[in-house]
C-alpha cells in the first residue's frame, strides 16, 4: 500500500482550514493536573511535618527499596481482584472524572514518595474517588529507566486506600500519567 503524500496546496488548504476554525498550536504536551507547579502552603506545611516527624527516614508506608523498571511508554495498570470490571474500564477510559492531580516532575525521589503519601493521604481524608498522578516518563540521571513512573508503580500497588490505577488518556498525560481510584470512606 502506497502512502498518499500532501502536495504544497493540500498543506497550505489543510492549515488555512484550521486556522479558520480557530485551532491554535498548544504550548507545552504536558498533562495540566490542576495544580500549580510552585509548591503551596500547604505542601510546605506537609513538607515541614514530614521532616518534623522523622518520615525522611524511609519510615513511610510505601517502600523505597529496589523497584521492577518500566519502559517510558509502558501502559501500567493494576486493580484489587474484587473491583468491578465495569468500574476499572471505565476507569481505563478515562470515563471516570478525576477530582485532584500531583505533578511529580522536579522533585527526587525521596521527595516524590512524601508528596505523593501526603496527597493520597489528603484525598482520602477529603473523600475523593479518583485523582490523577503525573509521573513523567524521563529516565533518571543515574539510570537507565524512568525511576518515577517505575517507583509510583510500586507505591501505589502498597498503598491500602488504592483500588486501581492505569494510564491516563493521551488528554491526560497518557503514559506519563495514571488514573487512581480511591477506596470509599468505610469500604
């Protein structure tokens, strides 16, 4: 099958097209969690406790030991056994809307596995059911894998209030994001 190459007219009629219907070039390919990048007072207030209370000691709930590498476009996924399978496809399609979003770019690792303890722990405590957790896909300087996207892999497979989590939609982040559905309050 031959491919069908645009001539210089077709691309000239294509981009007049679209500036017509007003579509712009986008700024940035990255998700937008909602949150903005500059840490709020709040952070640093989790931040300041966590340090207060001795947690930079690898005392988390989460481990921070060696972790399975993934590739940086790897689809991760993982549900309980018991979740509905209804509920995780619509989960896997981005069909469930997310209520709160932790960008993780910037931070070492250490760091990444405070906030991201600190934010699940916020978002249960606020009964939310789903959030969106932007990981990245970068490799690490001394690595040779995407060491956050591997690591939130593993934490979030440990942590108890997780019932699922996958990929985010392209929209979203796509493999540089993922989708966390929350346990209900009592469940």
């Amino acid at each position: 099958m031959t491919r069908h190459l645009p001539n210089d007219d077709d691309i000239s009629a294509f981009r007049q097209a679209l500036q017509a219907a007003g579509v712009r070039r986008i700024a940035t390919n990255q998700a937008d969690p909602g949150k903005p990048k500059r840490p709020s007072e709040a952070s640093e207030a989790r931040r300041r406790a966590a340090v207060e209370s001795n947690t930079l000691q690898t005392s988390g709930r989460t481990s921070d030991g060696r972790v399975e590498a993934v590739r940086p476009s790897e689809y991760l996924e993982f549900s309980v056994p018991d979740l509905p399978w209804r509920t995780f496809s619509q989960l896997k399609r981005g069909q469930t809307a997310w209520q709160a979003g932790l960008d993780l770019h910037g931070y070492t690792l250490e760091e990444a596995r405070l906030e991201l303890e600190s934010f699940l722990r916020d978002a249960a405590a606020q009964g939310l059911r789903c959030v969106l957790v932007v990981h990245g896909k970068a490799w690490g300087t001394t690595s040779d894998f995407p060491v956050l996207k591997s690591h939130t892999n593993a934490w979030l497979r440990e942590w108890p209030g997780v019932l699922a989590f996958c990929s985010a939609t392209d929209i979203d982040g796509g493999t540089g994001a993922v989708y966390i559905l929350l346990r209900k309050r009592g469940q």
